[in-house]
C-alpha cells in the first residue's frame, strides 16, 4: 500500500474554457483510518459537464467548489482496507468522493455495488446519475406519447443517448442533434434514432426543419444556444420541453444573449421545465430497477469513453466541452487489488 | 333606423405602433336581413392587445386580419331587427363581429346578456375573456399556495388586476408591476396588492428586488421583455410562469433579443407555459360561473377605460400600447334603442 497519493485541486477559477494551470495535483500522506474508517482506492472517476458551474463562484442548485480544496465528482471505488463491519476488502462502491487516487470514508453516502450483476461503470453512467436524469427529466416532464415526436441535443452524451433510446421504447419518433458524423452515424445505426442532425453544419437549421416534417412535441434540451433556439422554432402546440443543461454557455463569460422566447411558447400553449436530478432523489430506486430490466433486456445500449490515467482527468473533462466524448465520459484510474471484474 | 353604416377596415398591415393610416373607415349600406337574420347595434367595442398580433401576416394561433376588410373583436350589441326566433328586439348579446356600427346575423357565436346580472360591460372585461384568462392562467399553470409570492407584469390592465385580486383570494402574497403611479396607488389602495412597482422608474429592479423579499413562486406574464427578465432572475424553487402576452413586443419589428433563460429555469427546478384562452374553451362555464360568484360577493372589483365614439376606435386601441388605460379598454359606440340598461 502506497504512503502517499494524489489529489486534484481547483487552483483558479477559469474564465472561458478551463486550462491546466486552474487544477493542481496535489501530493498527500494517506492518514490512518481510525475507527470505523474505510480506505477507498479509486478505479474509476466520472467527469460531467455540470461541474464547470461548480468551478464559478456563483450560488447555484449545488454549491461553488472552493479553490485550493479537492474537486469532487462521482468515483467508483474498491476497499482496500477496512475498519468498519460495513465494508470489507474488495467490496466496490460508488459516491460522491474527491478526484483524488484514494479517498478515506466513514462509509457515509457510499453506495455498495454487485460487479455481477451490470459493469461496475455502468453505476456511472445508464444505470446511475446519468440514467436517472434522462428518465425522470423525459418521463416526468417530456412524457412522450405514442407517435408523437421527440428531439433530443447533446444525443451522443451519455444522458441524451439515454433519452433517445427511452422515447423509442415510450413509442415516440426520435430526432437526436450532435456534432459530428461519427456520432449522427452512431445515433441512426446503433441507436436505432429516426433522424439525427449535425449542428456544426452550416445547413444545420435546413437539415433540422428536414428532420421534423411533424414538428416538435418534446424536446429533451442539454445544451441550449442557438440549437435550442432553432428547436423552439419547430414547436408543436402542447409543446413540452425538459431543461437539463446548456452546456453551449458553460464556458461563456459575460451574458448569453439570444432571441426571447416567450411569444413561441404562447401562440402554441408550449411549456418548458427546468430540472436537476436531485428534484426526483425519492423515486431512484424506481428509475433505477427499470432502467435495470430494459438494460438486461438488451432494450438499451450505452457507450462509454474511457481515459487511462489519473493525470489525464483536467483533458477529459475538457473533452467534454469539445465534443469528443460518446456516451459517458470516464477517467481509468486504476485496477482493483482485490475484486475481481 | 340608418340606411348605412360605418366599419374599420385594416386598410395596411402597421410597422411598429400603427397609425391612423393604417384604419379605413369604410361606409356600408345595411344589406336586407333575409331569414332568420339579426341587425345588431354596436354598444360597445373591445380593443385588446392581441389585435395587434393578427395585423401582422404570420402564422400564429389565430389568423391574422385581411387587409381591406374589417377588423373582428368583441362586440356588445343590442338586437334592432330580428327575423329570428331566438332574438327580439332589445335583447342585449356578446359576440366576435366586425368593428362596426352595424352587424347582420344568423345568431350564430352570439351569447344573449342578461342585463340584470351584472353590468353589461363586465361580460367585456372581468365576466369574460380577460376574466376567463387570468382565472386559467394562473389557477392551472400558476397553482398560487397560500403564503406564496404572486407578481403580475400588466398588473393594472384587464387581466392583471383580475390575476392580482384572485391571487389575494388563493392567500398568496401579491405584487403588482405597471406603468404610473396612478396604477400603482389603484393597485395597493383600491385592489389589495401587497406591494407593485413602477417599471418606468430608473429604481425599477432595485424597487422590484425590495418588493419581493422572498423571492417568485408565481408570475404571470403579460409583458415579456426587459421587465420579464428582471422577474425571471428572482425565481424561488419550482416557480410557475404562466405566460399570457409580450405586449412589450408587439409592435417592434425585427428580433426581440434579450438573456437567453433556460439556465436560470434549471437552477430553480421551475417552470414557464405559454397559453390562449381557447385552450380552457369547454371550461369557461365553470370559470365564469366561480367569477360572477366572487364579483357579486364584493370580492372581485374591475375598473374600465371607456372612451366615446366609435371614431375613437383607433385611438383607444393604441392607448393599449401607451399603458392610457386602467383595467379593460372598452370603445363606447352608442346607447341603446330599446333595452333599458
């Protein structure tokens, strides 16, 4: 066992995109355990586009996170030594943990995970937060009925994949927007969406309005921008829109300016709703058991892109924002010592 | 009884704020009733800010007016001729007709007035479609709980003054947003408001902030723009936003640009829905019903701008976009020849 490991900081708060000078690794002694404590090696971390918010000081849904402290995201983890009767050596949890090589615990939030029953990383993306928020954010308040259609941005990440596949099953006709033809490809012939469009193509609102001879009934929004503005344009009436993110401005400074909306949504009695996963934290384990039978069922696929390596977790974060990810975006961290997988 | 008649004609399709120019008062002869027609009298006009809407030559919930024909709204009118069994001479009704001094009939959309009930004009503003809107608007998409905070944009116009006192009725805390100070001592003096703000002040976000101590759970949207924006960054925690009008835009030509929204609905888990009033057309008679109760146990008031002079038509109906009218603007064309009002 190591004596020192490995965390990452947020050293400066980025203005626009961030870059490696605003995280600094950070070298630090593993501390004894105590009693009821759990040391927790680290296999794999998830980067979401929702923590560059965190990184601004600005009150939000969930708090800023504070410079010169560990940045915290979901982790995947295995016990390696143990203290508490909880947990034993080569257990794998899941929680909300340090980006950091080792985390040490009182077992507090962690969430036990059966490797034989899903791949563990699974637990990060279809069958974890990014799962639970297509699901109550399209089921809740899309609710999309047979026939209608449903459009979703971001379709290639690992919550709009999620959405798509789940309209499919719901009976709906299913429209993704994404940014390159690799991923149109991936949405259309292994996804099994009806339509996808390219929004980096200069006939991106042609192609759109080619994609949506019926209008828009639902539209599953994650990026907002000028996308969403050229969606909002498609509205049916009784048009409902879930808002889930808007990572098109996330790196933005200064104000994200663009068309009012409103009258859109008056002349065709359209609604839309804002939502964070936490809203729905009662029904998980309602969203997460069906999420698990259509997965066991072969009715959904997931996609995961996996990095190798601690020291390259600023980059994949970053990847996020450039669009390189399908599907959900992990760090390898490392593999288990005791578990087997 | 006249031999003709004037009516107005929407003789171009306005750039911003119409003009005179823009109405053709159009002289008619009145055409022979043939069977089971009606010769109605005009009483009253409406004017309303939707009307400017269907001046433009776009595509929305209703059709826009033709050029070269006559513009169509509300009409109180008394029954001067009847070849019809179902209408005598005298009989007071509500309809959707031509801005004239005279309408012929089959009877068909007229609603018969029973005078007694309650002033004729109130089937005008608060027993009828501006009473109607702000009862589905903000009962169905608002939801007020008591204790909650309730703003309304347009607060001294028809609907907002009726959205404001049922607010009062729901046990909301209420706060009104209009144009003069004259609107905002009605709103605190004459109808209950817990506080309202002047939009035209310099102070207006500063004295918007102090007015709402603890935050927005309902706004009810008649005005969009700036002063909707300023609403919209003092959302509590699942905010409801019906949205009812933009009068702030209906008569700008080009885009209306502003701070794209989507994120602050996120952050706040809330929610905005556009809505027309034919979308509750087969529950008007319960809402009618529950409003003509509440006005005739005092708990309702309803002020009217009447101007005189169906020459005046024009004049009253841009007097809508000034902010000259309190509570509903009504066009006074002539008394009547046999009902005793």
């Amino acid at each position: 066992m190591p004596k020192t490991y490995k965390e990452i900081h947020l050293a400066n708060r980025p203005e626009g995109l961030p870059a490696d000078e605003d995280f600094a690794f950070i070298e630090k002694e593993i501390p004894e355990l105590g009693a009821g404590g759990i040391l927790l090696k680290t296999l794999y971390l998830s980067v979401d586009p929702y923590m560059r918010g965190r990184m601004r000081d600005v009150k939000s849904y969930i708090a800023p996170f504070e410079l010169n402290k560990a940045i915290t995201g979901g982790v995947l983890a295995e016990v390696v030594e143990s203290n508490s009767e909880e947990f034993q050596k080569g257990d794998i949890v899941s929680g909300h943990l340090n980006w950091a090589e080792y985390n040490v615990s009182k077992g507090k939030g962690l969430q036990k995970i059966d490797p034989a029953a899903a791949p563990i990383t699974a637990r990060m993306s279809i069958l974890g937060m990014t799962g639970l928020t297509a699901y109550f954010g399209l089921l809740d308040i899309g609710k999309p009925q047979p026939g209608e259609t449903v459009i979703v941005s971001g379709a290639a990440g690992a919550v709009g994949s999620a959405v798509g596949q789940i309209a499919k099953l719901k009976g709906a006709r299913v429209v993704g927007i994404a940014g390159s033809d690799e991923k149109i490809d991936y949405l259309i012939n292994e996804l099994g969406f009806d339509a996808a469009v390219n929004y980096k193509k200069d006939s991106f609102v042609e192609d759109l309005k080619a994609a949506l001879p019926d209008g828009v009934d639902v539209y599953f929004d994650n990026v907002g921008g000028d996308v969403s503005d050229a969606v909002i344009s498609e509205l049916n009436n009784n048009a409902r829109i879930p808002l889930c993110g808007t990572i098109s401005s996330y790196n933005s400074e200064g104000e994200d300016i663009g068309p009012r909306m409103q009258w859109k949504f008056i002349k065709t009695s359209s609604m839309m709703k804002g939502f964070t996963i936490g809203d729905y934290a009662k029904d998980f384990p309602k969203g997460a058991a069906e999420l698990e039978k259509w997965l066991q069922e072969g009715k959904l696929k997931y996609e995961e892109t996996i990095v190798e390596g601690f020291e390259n977790t600023p980059d994949a974060f970053l990847g996020l924002f450039k669009g390189t990810n399908l599907g959900k975006q992990l760090v390898k961290v490392a593999d288990p010592e005791f578990a087997k997988l």
